[in-house]
C-alpha cells in the first residue's frame, strides 16, 4: 500500500512540475500534491 502511494504522490508531483510555468503555479502545485496524499491516507 506504501508503495503505491509513494509511487502516485511521485507520478502526481511530476506531472504538477510539467504543467506550471510561474513560481506562483509550482506552489499551487505542490501543495494540492500535499492535499491529495493527505486525502490518501
């Protein structure tokens, strides 16, 4: 289960990373990749 969780939030971050194009978005980005593995567990 870990595995798969760490392997989601790391497929998520990388994903969050190509899509943003301003400092301002690679925050937004990171913290709904926050959000998303606290809703995981």
């Amino acid at each position: 289960m870990v595995r798969k969780l760490i392997t989601l939030v790391m497929i998520s971050t990388g994903l969050a990373l190509s899509a943003c194009n301003t400092v301002k978005g690679v925050g937004e980005d990171i913290k709904s990749v926050g959000e998303a593995g606290d809703r995981a567990t």
